[in-house]
C-alpha cells in the first residue's frame, strides 16, 4: 500500500534551491510517479517495497500540492511549502519549548500566527537494532497558538529571524532530547573509536534487557512514592524531563495540617541552610500573601521559581498545577475570581527525592497583577509530612543509551535535505567523556554529512554557557566549551558561537535563548549563506612572554571564518569587559596543581598580564564554570572564548 513517512505529511517544508528526494513505501513492481512545481518524476518499488525519487531544485513559496501515484491507480496529495529547512539538534537546551519562557517572552505569545513558520517534532524513541525508516512519532504544527507552546525556542527565534530576513517558509526539525549525551546521537561504526562509551550500552543489547531494566527502576521509583503515600510515581510518559505531571494525587486542604509541627524557613534556598540536611521525603510549604482590594477577582500569574523535585501548588484551595523535575519552571496561571483581597493563602506540596532539596535560589517568587508584583519570596512556614529513610531511585533512562537516538529519532530524517544544522549540546558530556568531547563532535559531524551526502553541511554550534549550581569545579564544563570552540577552529563549514553572558548560574536551562539565537543567525548569514555580516568575533591570535608580563593580542574576524583560513579578512579588536570591571577570570597554573588569580589590563587590542616570581606552566581564561566577572568583548558585544596559554620563559605563541 502507498505511503510516505511522517516527515512528508501534510504542512511540511521542503529545502528550496536543492535537489529534494521525496520517498516512501509501495508495492513491489509497481511504478511511482509524483509531481510538484510542473516537474514530473517516477521511479519502480523496490523488493523491499521502498521507492524514492529526486526532484531538481523547487522554488521557495507554497502551499504547493504534492501528488504521488501508482502504476495501480493508488492517489496520495500533500500540501507542502518550500524554504529553509533547520535540523535542531542536541539536548535539553535545544529541546526547551517556548512554554518554559512564556513569562520571560511574554509578547511572541500574543503575535499574528505565522503558518510558514513551522515545527517537525520528533518524539524521543529509542532503536539499539538498527536505524529506523520512519518515526514512532513525530508531527508538524504551524507557529500558532496551539503549536508555539511546543516549539524549540532556540528554534523558534532562529526561524522568525530567518523568516524577517529573507521571506520564505521555514521548517524546523526539532530532534532533540533532554539530558541526551553526544554519543546518543552517533551510529556504532562511528562509536568503534570510542570503545569508552560504546561499552556503556553493550549491557542493554540482549533481548528485552533494555526494557526490563528500564521497567524495573521504575517500579522501584513507584514503590519510594508509595512509601510516601502516593499511589505511584510522578510520570512524563516517554520523554523527561520536557513534560507535564500528568497524575493528580488528591490532597486534602486540611488533611492533618494542625497536628504537624510547623517551622519558619526562608525561601529561596537551599533546604540544607535551613535545617533540612539530608532530609528526602515531602514537605508541605505556606505562605500567606495580602493583596489589596485592586487584586481581588483579578486573572493573575504566580513564579516560584524551580524547586527539587516533584510539586503540586495551590492557592486558597485552588489546585494550580504540578510539576514531576527540578528544571521546570512552576509558573502559574491564576484564573479569575481565585485571588481575594487581604489574605490569601498559597501552599505547596514538595517531594524531595534526595537528600539536596531546595526552592532554588536567585529565582523570583512573586504573583503578578497586570504591572503589579508582590513579593512572595522571605518567611515561609513549612512541615514534614513524610520523611523517607533513602533515597528516591533513579530511573534507568535507557534511551540515554549510544546510538539509541540515532537509529530511531535521527536516521528516519537523513533522506530530507536540509540546509544546516544547530546544534546545542554537551551539557551532558561534561564529565568523564569530557576530554573526549572534540573528536566525538568531528567524528559526528563527518558521519552526519555522510549520512545526508552533503559534504559542506553548515553546522553551528553553540558553546555552553555559565553555569554552577548541582555542578562540581572539576574542568568538565571549560573542557567541552573549548573542545566545541576547537571544531569550530578546524572543521570546514562549522561555527561556535560564546554564550558565557547568556546563562544562569542557577539554571541548567537558562531563559535567555532569544541572543544566543540572534548569533546563530548571524553566524548563518556569513557561513550558510555568504553573506557580509558587521559581526564580528575577537580571537587571540598572539600570545607572547615579554619583560615578565604575557601579552595577549586579539584580532576581530568574521564569525563563520574563525581560524579557518589564514586570509580571512582580520582587523585588531578594540577589547573592552561586557561589565565594565576590570578585566577578570585570568588564572595562573603551576604543573603541581596549584593555582592563583592573575590581574589583567586592557590596552586596545592587547591584554597584559604581569608574571608571578615563580613561571607558572599555563594561563587560563574564563577556565570554570561560572565565569561571570570582567569577561572580555569586543566594541559589538562579542565575547571572547574561554582559553588556555601554555607558557615558557620566553615564548612567542601565535595562532
């Protein structure tokens, strides 16, 4: 029977000015014919039943009709588009849907629907067989009010950009999955020179294993929550941690609450500053808010904030909502006629499912009226309602196995041509594979561009920005931003863009994608589409010892050229901190491991920093985490690339 995948349904988006295969599934023998744009083209089924056929270059614009027919008389129609097409590709960050940042976006919400911005979704699946011709499920939607929600919002701004820019349908592969570690998103073949990782999923491969392990650590997360009273664990379906609590267990309003002992703690924090040390169990938090008689009936927004780890909020007996994972944002509607004047009593119940529960810190708490904010962060009251005597346990996320993504969320994709790729990852691969992380990511873009034949398929990278909170300072974080900034140096056709202003040390999931998104773009008009751009990115292009001091010299370059050719267009760049501090995060290292701050000072396009007594072996730069005061910019903004300068008594390094 003639069908076509999921990518070719109704609303997709084909890549413009490209040869374009459209393929499917027939009967064997039978010939398929399709026509779109006045060109006609047929091919036979194969004996596997699977037949594909290659269009010349379409011209951008649509709704076109798309007509596929057999030899046998069977009639397939789809109304497609044709323009850019984007695979978005990496974990949660790329991921992260529009709905976790509506309070920080809140006017994209209230735009004119665009229909030739679109989304393809894929739900995350995993296959440790082999790679899969089609999706379990994914979909199109349209940037409307119902699909926006859901798109990426790295996505989604990179595509209203491109729409704003040049005109044309934009479609958006979003294949992404939360916590997904590079080697997820790699084949075994390409795996074979990294046994490390490859060894990780070899436990699984056996017949039923993957399942039975997966089942098995979810029973036994149900049967912790059980111990706490609940009926089972707090479920997402197939996809952590993007998704909603979708049980609701009833708690009474007043279920035992004056029998329980009630103490005052300060939120935001971290429950171990508040008495709470290696407590895991639930709680029940309150607070009582005063509004005056303006706020009485009106619609409202509350922000608490994240919280670890599985909540339910209500107020004044008003269930709101719940969330099942610490990264979620518990933003709140409040309907109308909930909100009273004078008192007005919120209350939380929290499941902390390890011993580092928190309301996190940094993060605003407040109801929102309109233009009016009341503080609901300081003095709560909170009570044990149940104490658990271990810890929750994890679950064996299976599909974070290598190579499981690949075969069942990527490889069904590899025959729609697309124009580039961003990629948004390695948040996941900031530990032990850490040092490993440069070669994987060249070693994945080589196989992709062989996978989608496409020997130039742009790729844009986006470094890890700033980070610290549940985040050890072992190296992991600045090892895999350098290892991404290296691709970028040597990999023809890639781009990294800085991110160090553009996260939150509080935050995996920082609320600011719509700047990284905005160099994304520009990085794809220089790299994608040839374009002159006015960025600019400084890069250290000398580093030498001279009189007891290291002077660093930085040249601006254009974006998408970065240490790619030694005649690209360079000028000196004129440095300046995007705090306006002094210039800060340079470290000095000695071989033996230790340490000490180095104080820098700024002189157009030069940095110099005076030598110790005692030669330390490296200069490093932005070298942790977190790195947050005096980082270096260029006059656009621009920041500067965490780096590392080997030095000798007298040395000459130049790029």
């Amino acid at each position: 029977m003639l069908h076509l995948p999921k990518l070719l349904d109704n609303g997709c988006v084909l890549q413009s000015s490209m040869l374009v295969t459209i393929w499917g599934w027939g009967t064997s023998g039978e010939t398929v014919s399709v026509a779109l744009q006045g060109q006609t083209v047929a091919a036979a089924v194969s004996v596997d039943g699977s037949w594909s056929v290659e269009l010349q270059p379409l011209t951008a614009g649509g709704p076109y009709a798309l007509h596929i027919e057999t030899s046998a008389g069977e009639r397939l129609k789809r109304e497609v588009y044709v323009g850019e097409v984007y695979l978005c590709a990496g974990q949660s960050n790329m991921e992260l849907p529009m709905e976790w940042i509506r309070a920080e976006y809140p006017s994209e919400f209230t735009r004119t629907p665009d229909p030739l911005l679109r989304q393809y979704k894929v739900m995350p699946h995993y296959d440790f067989a082999g790679p899969r011709s089609d999706h379990e499920q994914a979909a199109w939607s349209s940037c409307d009010e119902q699909g926006l929600p859901g798109f990426s919002a790295i996505g989604y701004f990179f595509g209203r950009m491109l729409r704003e820019h040049f005109g044309v349908p934009v479609g958006l592969l979003n294949v992404s999955l939360g916590g997904s570690p590079i080697e997820l998103w790699m084949n075994a073949k390409s795996l074979e020179d990294f046994p490390e990782a490859l060894q990780t999923v070899q436990p699984y491969l056996a017949d039923g294993v993957a399942k039975a392990r997966s089942k098995s650590s979810i029973e036994a997360r149900d049967r912790w929550y059980r111990s706490l009273g609940y009926d089972q664990a707090p479920t997402t379906g197939s996809w952590l941690p993007l998704g909603q609590w979708n049980w609701h267990h009833e708690k009474s309003e007043t279920d035992d609450a004056e029998t329980r002992e009630w103490h005052s703690i300060t939120l935001p924090n971290f429950f171990a500053n508040q008495g709470l040390s290696r407590f895991r169990g639930e709680l029940e938090l309150r607070k009582t808010v005063y509004l005056p008689s303006s706020a009485a009936g009106k619609p409202a927004f509350l922000r608490l904030g994240t919280m670890a780890d599985a909540e339910h909020t209500w107020i004044n007996g008003h269930v709101l909502g719940g969330r099942t994972n610490q990264y979620e944002p518990r933003d709140y509607s409040i309907p109308v006629g909930v909100l009273k004047e004078g008192r007005n009593e919120l209350r939380i119940r929290l499941v902390c499912e390890h011993d580092v529960g928190r309301v996190t810190p940094g993060k605003t708490m407040a109801i929102i009226i309109g233009d009016d904010v009341f503080d609901v962060s300081g003095v709560w009251r909170y009570a044990v309602v149940v104490e658990a005597n271990q810890d929750c346990p994890w679950e064996d996320f299976v599909r974070w196995k290598p190579i499981g993504l690949y075969n069942a969320m990527l490889a069904p994709c590899m025959p729609y041509r697309v124009r580039a790729v961003l990629w948004y990852q390695g948040e996941s691969n900031t530990g032990d594979f850490a040092p490993l992380y440069q070669r994987m990511l060249t070693s994945m873009i080589e196989l992709w561009r062989r996978d989608w034949n496409q020997n130039r398929l742009p790729f844009l990278i986006v470094q890890l920005p700033n980070f610290s909170i549940d985040c050890i300072e072992d190296g992991g974080w600045p090892t895999v931003r350098e290892a991404q900034w290296r691709v970028g140096e040597t990999v023809p056709d890639t781009a990294t863009i800085v991110t160090l202003d553009a996260g939150d040390w509080n935050d995996l999931h920082p609320a600011h994608k719509k700047p990284i998104a905005q160099r994304l773009f520009q990085a794809a008009r220089q790299l994608v589409y040839g374009e002159s751009s006015m960025a600019r990115q400084p890069v250290m292009t000398r580093a030498q010892v001279k009189d007891g001091a290291v002077i660093l010299t930085f040249d601006d370059e254009p974006i998408a050229d970065c240490l790619h050719a030694a005649a690209a267009r360079k000028s000196p760049s004129r440095l300046y901190t995007v705090d306006g501090r002094e210039p800060g995060e340079f470290t000095f290292f000695w071989s033996g491991g230790s340490q000490a701050p180095a104080k820098a000072v700024i002189a157009g396009s030069q940095v110099t920093i005076q030598l110790p007594v005692r030669m330390p072996t490296e200069l490093r730069y932005a070298w942790r985490n977190n790195p947050d005061i005096g980082l270096l910019c260029n006059e656009s903004g621009t920041l500067v690339t965490p780096l590392r300068v080997h030095l000798r008594t007298t040395s000459r390094i130049t790029r």
